[in-house]
C-alpha cells in the first residue's frame, strides 16, 4: 500500500486534469490514475499513422472556462487555441455552398447570394442566441442548486439565475424561456429559410445526440456549442495548435507544476469504499494506494457500477444510474490523404478548408440519418463534421500532405442486426467516405490510409459507456441539477469521500473544463480535511 | 342597433369552453351571448345524425378531464350529462395475439403477467407514483398563470406559490415531475417496462394532436391525463358520454340557459369591434352587431387575434408571438356506420373488449414510422389510431344490431405536400380502413357508410386553425404561463375588455372546460382595466 495522498483522480482527462492541478494549487497532494499510455482522455492526440496526428477523439474544442486558462497559466505551458475562421463550410445539395464567418458581417454578405430574407435575419438571430448563451454560460458556472434543500447559497443561485434572466429585458427574456424546450428545426423554420443554413445550424443541436432536428429540446443542445462563442458567431469552431492533446499536455504541466503525480498505464481496478467512505484505490496491479478522497474522472456509470459496485450503493440510487442514457450515436474516421478535397464549385484550395466542412444539406437529410438509427442502423447518408487540422496547422501531417478527422453520425451503439464487427466497422467507413465524395469526387483517390473507430471502439478505447462522448446524453432531464442523477448533482456521490469531475456531470460534456473546475470548488469546499 | 343586441357579455364559439364560460358569467348574474357559426352547438365536442339513424362523434369523442368543479357547480347530471365508462384498452398485435388493459386491476394484471411478470409488478408502482403526480399537478391546472415578467406583487406571489408548491412535493417527486416533463414517452417507459404493446399504447396518449414522435422529448408528460381523470372521481380514467361527446355540451348549454344565457346558433362573428383600444361588441357574418362590455373569444389564439381583430389593434410583440404559436394539425377522424360489429382476429366474436377502447399501437417502432410519414408531409401509411363503438357503450348512438364507429386517427399532418383534396382525403381513408382490415377482416364489408375528416376538413367545417384539436400544441413552450404567449396566459388580451377562454389558454385541450371556467373566474373577479 502506497501512498496516502490527500486525493486520487481517476483519468487523466482534460476535465481530471484540472481538478487534480486546482487541488495541488490548494495544497493537496495529488495522484492521477490514467488507465491509458497516453493521457488525455478524449482530449488526445495520437500518431495513428506515423508522422500523422490525428485528434482521435474531439477533435475540436468548446468554451474553455478563461479561469482555468488563467490560473493554470496554460498560455505559459504552450496552449494556444484557433479559431477557424470561416468557422464553417457547407455544400449545398445543388452545387452552392455556404460559409459562415466569424465577422457577422462578411457572413451576412456570404448569406445574400443564397437569400436575402436569410441574410437580414443572421444578426438579429446570432444576437438572440448570444443572449441565450449568456444565461447558460452564468448556470455553467454556478454548482447545481438542490432544487428541496434549504441551503442559502441554492437559493441564491437560482435568484441569481433568474435575475440574469430578467435582465434581457421582457422581449428577449419571454423569447429565450420560449425556445429552450423546442425543436432546433422549429427554432430555425422561424428564422430561415434556405436548407443549407438551417440543416448546418441544426447540426450543432443533435451532434452527440440520439435525436433529429425535429425533436423538442434540440435547441438546448444548440445553444450547449455556442457557450462562450462570442458575439454573432455561430457554430464556432477552435481548434487546439498540435492537437487538442497539446491542451491537456499543457494541464498535466500546470498539474505537475503543482506537485502532482500522474501516472499513466494504471488502470484502477475499483474503489477502494469502508464504511461508506472512500478511502482509496485498487489498481490492476493489485497494487492498493489510500488516499483521504477518490474523485473519478470517469463517466456515471463507470464511477458507480464498474469501480465502485452497486452493492456499495442504495438500490434506489442504482436505479437511478441504470437509467443514464448514454446512447452513444457517433464514429470516427481518420483519413491521410495525399492531396486536399476538390469540393464541386470550390475545387481549388481556399479558406473554405480552413474550419469545419458540414454536410448537412438540409433538415430533412440530417432527420434522415437519424430515421436509420432510430431503428437500430447506422446511416446509409450520415451527418459528417470534418475537419482538415493540417491546412491551418501543417506539423501535424509530412510536408504535401494531409490529415481529415470526420465526425459520423449517427452510428447507433445498439445495432439492430448484428454487431460492431471488423466488417460492420469498414461498412460504415464506406459510407462516410462515400458520402464525403459525393461533395468532392477527388477524395477516393486521395486517401492513403484510413482509420475508423465505431462507438464501440470508442468505449473500449477511450472508456466512453456506449460511446457517448458527452459521458450521458443532453437532454432537458440529464442536465443541471439532474445530472448524473437527481439528488447528485453537485460532484458529490453517496460515498462520501467519492467525487465525480467528468463531464456526467453539470455542465456536460464538450471540452470545456467546466466540470473539472466546478468539481475542485466543491472538493475544496468540503475542507482540506 | 335594437335593445336585444345588447348584453353583458358576448361570448364567441359555442364549444364547451365557451359554454361553460357562458353559463359561469350567466350564474353570476351577466346577461350573456353565445354566438355559434354553426347550426349545432360544441364546436369539435358534438354529435351529429351524419348518415340517418346513425350518430358519430364527429371530432371528440371520449371524456375523462372535465373539471368536476364544473359537473357540480352546473349541476350537469341534472341537464343530461351521463357518463358511461370505457371497460378497458385492447392493443390487437400483428402476430395475432393481443393485450388488454380492464377496469378491473386483477384481471389487468393476469393480463400483463402474461406478457411479462416484470411489467405486472412495475404497474402497479408506476401507477402510484403517477397517482401522486397527478395529484402534485393538479392545483397547478387550477391556477391562473402567473406573468414571469412582471414585478407586480400578484404575479411575484403568484411565483412563489409555485415554487412553495414544488419544495413542498419533496425531492422524490419534483425530480420525477421534472423528468415527466422533459422526456420523450418512450425514454419515460422504457425506465419502467418491458412489453412493446404496453409501452406503445401508453405513450400513444402522449402523441395524440402533437406533432411528435413518441421517442421525442416532451411527451412524457401526456402521461398524466389519464391519472388526472382517475384522481378527480368524477369517473375513472376515460367515459363516454351517453348521447355521444355532443351530449356533454348540451347538457352544459342547458346549464347555461337556465341561468339566463342567450344562445345563438348560426351566428357567426366577423370581426370584434373596437373602439379606443377597448373591445365594445362584435359583427356578425349577416351584418349584425352585438354590444357588450366584455367580448370572450373560444376561438383558438389564430383565429382570436389574427381574425377577430385588426393587428392594428394590437402590439407587434404580440402579433410576431401569435404567428410563431405552433398550431399543427396532426389527426384526423374516421366515423363509421357498420352492419355488423367488428371480428378481430385476436379476440374473434363479440365481447367486452368491444365496449371499451381499441387502439392500433402494436409497437413504439410502429408509431415512430407513422411519424416519419408525416414529418415528411406525407399521412401515415399505417397510422395510429384509437377507436371506440360508442353503440355497444349506448345503443341509442344507432339503429338496433347496427354500429357506429369512431376512429381517432394519427398522423394527419395538417401541411400535407401538395395540400388536402378530396382524393387525398378518401386515399387516407383507404389506408385506415385497410390497416384496421389487417386486424379485423369483416371491417370493410360491414361499412355503410363512412366519414373522413382530415385537419383541412376539421379547420373547414369546426373552425380549428389548421386543424388542431387542442387549439394549438401542447408542448411545453406552449403551456402554463406561455399559453398562448407569456404576459397573456392570464384570460385577458392587449384589447381592453377583450378575453380568451379556448383551448389555446392554460390548461388547454381536451375536453376539460377548466379553460372556460378560469377564464370566467377572472372575468368576474377583475376590475375593468
């Protein structure tokens, strides 16, 4: 028996990462337990092919929280965020394409040519979703009241919710309470007009999701992506310079700049639970190491049925946790290619290459793949988020040519007939680079090499239940004060001394580090003890 | 202008909501006006002699939330309200065999143990706890909505009632109204059962006149109507009301006329007249005006304001929300006269399953596919469908040995591609009567004759914008203090003296009256603004 530390984190995730370096910063001694070889959990980049890195898992970034880029001095240890800009760029079933810049104005100009109406309605529409993402960004930051309890500080923070509310002002108040519970196509039908606009805006509510664009609470899900965007821009996309592995590189560098140890290879067999409190870990190893607390970086179910035991736990809460949806819907495709994609009406290289490439036509394609997995299929005509890392960022392919990271969805975790075998996995990579070449012919033949992970491949790999990448889904009833689970939602579990820091928990998922920021406030909140 | 055109109060549409909010004002003592467009009086709660000797339910056609509040205050069994209960539920499968849900709780549970031990077990503590949430929801449905924007004390106290009321529920139950809330049907039941029928036939309830899927979110809550019918005791769960639906409003219009209400039928208004802002009377189709102090609109929140009045007479705001307030059609009806009854082939012969419901839901994948038609504008090839014989529940509904029978019918999507024809309506009617010929054989050689109505039928001939029947959708932007848009969920509308009591206000659809009566209750109570 090694040890005691004050505190074990269990993965080495970027949200892991920054509990670990916000306790050593308070003093704590620290051990992070990464079961891989490599850290980064999610937020990882690996040399698939050598001399190509690929972001295998995220391959793009959400709003990290600025205190934890502040206080971990991340900039100093080599971080440095891109953002794309056009953000993105989407082909159009006939031939046109669409780009949406991060100058509001330049998309408005881009916007005119497909529809004026469309393109009048882009800031007054960017503005309402600003308006909306700012009050989620203040409920992001703020610990999940219990909603019965009679703490003040809950009380407090709902009033404070409320008032950040009423402070839109009537008009933009009544309208963000009236969009938040609809369908992102109902949302966009209001506004827009043109297929392309409103199937790529529509991507950002249903990616992760197992649900279409005409499924209420999709707009939720939307305005989860443009947390932090900034003014007028929409479907934002940053990219980390190196990799996003290069962000959690540099967490570990803060992290250890404050003492703690972080061991890669070691996977955690279990928690070790006395008495109803945690007093440390058994590794694979047998090895056992003690320490005062245990915080788990991994998802809900992992944390309580694989490491903990349900017979640990109150059948009711059990219960609870057996009914987290993870549904996980997407793969990954990672390509090298020889040269970039001549898309049709853009063949020649240009900025359009430069964010995310949307294939997402319309609404009616994007429900489409979904109506294939709804009934247990992956999509004969998925939704892809691809993006081309080496235009902006060349270090990371050899010199001339290129590394593509497609997002697919939905590939439903459950399949209806069969499994995710080696066949079924080529099968659907056919599909994804079938579907890409129907937008850019030259990409068959420019293709050298091809990596797919299925979201089976994605749980054993990365220890995503089902291969959800949000560690549970987004919708209206796992979030806030409902996730993990009602009655759990403040990075406390019933064992006490036990933690969650992942994104099962509020805010969710997305690399953000909020969840790992708000964990280490409550941790610390506790005492040092 | 003559003496007898005027009154206290003119109420617009002879639907149940306007009777009961008629035979409210007149109880008090108002000298009330009801002016009906058409010749019959209910709106889509009547019955009709469409074929002779033969009497359909031609919109509406069960009845289980009627506010017993109003049963009693209006003395309805005294004007003929009689209801008939509904025996059970009887889902016939595709392979042949069936489920049946009784009145009786043993027999139901032989019943489910059949399909699965598991589920009979989990129905009983699934129906506690609905019991108890119904009972949670109730007072809410009671309530005038409060206005979220305003500071004025009344709504400000208003809010906290609410709030008190949630922590009051205890955390258990709040946190099981909030997923009740925000889940899709099928998520909800999934967590409880096992056997597709059951989960199909229940979440059914919560797809009925919305324009979802029972896997989208926000139609869990639909869940409860069939507990809120049981907690009331006025009936258990759903009754027929002898006379047919049609039946229900006479005996309310009865109410209404002995306490002094003047009841017109083919007086149908054209437009409210208003005069510095303040609704003063109305004009009838035929040139007629009407004079009040009060004018109440039953119309539906598209009809009320953008037809009724000039938009000039109200705030942009405003008129911008009652556009965007959703008000999709989703279902139709097919009424049937038979010669013989019905042999389905999993119960052959006649027996009690023929007095109560039958419902065409062998599955959750089944409902999804009649979804999918119609989000693609298309009917659904093999719909949904609820079915009653109202003449085994009342023989007087036709002829001795003859039947009559009511097939609610789902999806019908009011925006079909290419718009409703006659062609389009009979084509429908085809695929109903060949889906429910897939389960009883003889149903086609025993049609007499056959009514189809389409939402284009509906908005035509009951005044339904766009065919819905519950006055726009119940999905949670349009509920409580957002019915029909936030500031105006109180009964009251930006035109002085001008007042709404349909179905488009809280609680809206069904047939509960409740809106009719709040609507009346804040008539009489508020002071002229």
């Amino acid at each position: 028996m090694t040890g005691p530390y004050d505190a074990i984190v269990i993965g080495a995730g970027h949200n892991g990462l920054v509990t670990a370096a916000y306790l050593g910063r308070a003093g704590l001694k620290v051990l992070v337990l990464e079961r891989r070889e490599v850290i980064g959990g999610a937020a990882v980049t690996e040399q698939v092919f050598p001399g190509f890195k690929f972001d295998t898992a995220a391959h793009r970034i959400g709003a990290l929280h600025p205190a934890v880029v502040r206080d971990l001095d991340l900039k100093r240890h080599g971080l440095e965020v891109v953002h794309a800009d056009p953000t993105v760029f989407a082909p159009a079933s006939d031939g046109r394409h669409l780009l949406l810049w991060r100058d509001p104005k330049r998309t408005v100009e881009a916007l005119r040519e497909m529809s004026p109406a469309d393109a009048e309605a882009w800031i007054p529409f960017s503005e309402l979703i600003g308006k909306a993402a700012a009050v989620l960004r203040a409920a992001w930051s703020a610990t999940p009241p219990e909603v019965t309890g009679n703490d003040p500080r809950d009380l407090w923070s709902v009033v404070k919710l409320g008032v950040g509310l009423r402070r839109l002002g009537k008009r933009d108040m009544v309208e963000v309470m009236r969009i938040l519970p609809m369908a992102v196509s109902e949302l966009l039908g209001d506004w827009f007009e043109s297929d392309v606009l409103k199937g790529t805006l529509a991507a950002a509510g249903i990616a992760g999701m197992f649900q279409g664009p005409m499924a209420a609470g999709t707009v939720y899900a939307f305005l989860h992506h443009h947390v932090g965007a900034g003014g007028g821009v929409l479907r934002p996309t940053a990219r980390v310079r190196g990799g996003v592995g290069e962000l959690t590189r540099a967490l570990a560098v803060a992290a250890r700049g404050h003492g703690v140890d972080i061991r890669t290879s070691q996977p955690v067999e279990r928690v070790i639970v006395k008495d109803g409190r945690a007093t440390g870990v058994v590794l694979s190893s047998g090895e056992e190491v003690a320490a005062a607390r245990v915080v788990s970086n991994a998802d809900p179910r992992r944390t309580f049925f694989d490491l903990v035991g349900p017979t640990e736990l109150d059948p009711e809460f059990v219960r609870k946790v057996t009914n987290i949806r993870f549904k996980g819907v997407c793969a990954k495709v990672h390509l090298v290619l020889g040269e970039l994609p001549r898309f049709s009406g853009v063949p020649e290289a240009g900025p359009h290459l430069n964010g995310v490439i949307s294939i997402s036509p319309s609404l009616e394609y994007l429900e489409r793949a979904y109506d294939d997995a709804k009934y247990g299929a992956a999509s004969r005509r998925p939704y892809l988020e691809v993006s081309i890392p080496s235009v902006t960022d060349p270090d990371v392919a050899e010199s001339g040519k290129h590394v593509m990271s497609i997002v697919a969805q939905y590939a439903p975790y459950r399949l209806k007939e069969g499994e995710w075998d080696a066949a079924a996995r080529e099968r659907l990579g056919d599909a994804v680079v079938g579907t890409l070449s129907e937008y850019a012919p030259n990409l068959e033949s420019a293709i050298l090499h091809r990596h797919v992970l299925t979201p089976l491949d994605l749980e054993e790999t990365y220890g995503l239940s089902e291969g959800n990448i949000y560690h549970g889904e987004h919708t209206l009833d796992q979030l806030f004060f409902m996730r993990p689970v009602p009655g759990s939602a403040r990075y406390r579990t019933p064992i006490e001394g036990l933690y969650l820091c992942g994104a099962g928990t509020h805010p969710g998922g997305g690399v953000t580090g909020f969840p790992g920021y708000n964990a280490a406030r409550e941790i610390l909140r506790d005492g040092k003890g | 202008m003559t003496a007898g055109h005027r009154f206290d109060a003119i109420v617009i549409g002879g639907g149940h909501n306007g009777l009961v909010n008629a035979a409210y004002l007149a109880m008090a003592g108002k000298r009330v006006v009801v002016l009906e467009k058409r010749h019959v009086l209910g709106g889509a709660a009547v019955t009709e002699e469409i074929y002779p000797g033969f009497k359909y339910c031609v919109c509406s056609y069960v009845v289980s939330l009627l506010r017993p509040e109003i049963i009693r205050d209006l003395d309805l069994p005294r004007h003929g309200l009689e209801i008939l209960p509904l025996e059970s539920t009887l889902t016939p499968l595709p392979d042949g065999d069936h489920l049946v849900r009784w009145a009786d709780h043993d027999q139901t549970r032989r019943e489910l143990y059949r399909h699965s031990p598991r589920d009979a077990e989990a129905y009983d503590d699934f129906g506690k706890l609905m019991y108890q949430l119904a009972v949670a929801v109730k007072p809410i449905l009671a309530m005038v909505p409060p206005d979220p924007t305003s500071l004025s004390p009344k709504d400000l106290l208003g809010f906290a009632r609410l709030a008190r009321h949630f922590r009051g529920l205890g955390e258990e139950q709040f946190h099981a109204l909030f997923k009740l809330m925000t889940m899709s049907a099928a998520d909800y039941l999934d967590e409880w059962f096992e056997t597709e029928p059951l989960k199909a036939t229940m979440s059914a309830s919560g797809i009925i006149g919305t324009f979802l899927g029972p896997r989208s979110p926000g139609t869990a809550y639909v869940l409860l109507h069939h507990y809120l019918g049981e907690i009331d005791g006025a009936m258990r769960a759903w009754g027929f009301a002898r006379g047919g639906t049609g039946a229900v409003s006479e005996s309310i219009a009865s109410a209404a006329r002995r306490f002094g209400a003047d009841i017109r039928t083919e007086a149908g208004v054209a437009q409210v007249i208003v005069k510095n802002g303040k609704a003063v009377g109305v004009a009838l189709e035929n040139g007629d005006e009407f004079r009040a102090p009060v004018v109440v609109s039953a119309l539906d929140p598209k009809r009320t304001f953008l037809q009724m009045v000039e938009p000039k007479d109200l705030p942009d705001d405003f008129v911008d929300a009652i556009r965007r307030f959703k008000i999709r059609g989703s279902s139709g009806k097919v009424n049937l006269a038979l010669s013989e009854l019905p042999d389905f082939t999993c119960l052959p012969g006649v027996g009690p399953h023929l007095r109560g419901a039958i419902s065409i839901s062998p599955s959750v994948d089944y409902l999804e596919r009649a979804y999918d038609d119609a989000k693609y504008g298309a009917f659904s090839r093999r719909p949904y469908m609820d079915i009653i014989i109202p003449s085994m529940i009342d023989p007087g509904m036709a002829p001795p040995g003859k039947h009559v029978m009511s097939i609610f019918v789902q999806y019908a999507p009011s925006d079909l591609d290419g718009g409703w024809d006659e062609t389009k309506r009979e084509a429908f009617g085809d695929a109903v009567i060949d889906t429910l010929a897939e389960y009883a054989p003889n149903l086609p050689g025993a049609i007499l004759h056959r009514q189809v109505l389409t939402p284009w039928d509906i908005e035509r001939e009951m005044g339904l914008t766009q065919g819905n029947i519950f006055h726009g959708e119940l999905t949670l932007q349009q509920l409580f203090c957002m019915r029909p848009t936030v500031g105006w969920a109180d009964f009251t509308t930006p035109v002085r003296n001008y007042y709404q009591c349909g179905s488009g206000t809280h609680p809206g659809g069904g047939i509960t009256g409740a809106s009719g009566r709040l609507a009346a209750l804040k008539i009489l109570g508020g002071r002229p603004r």
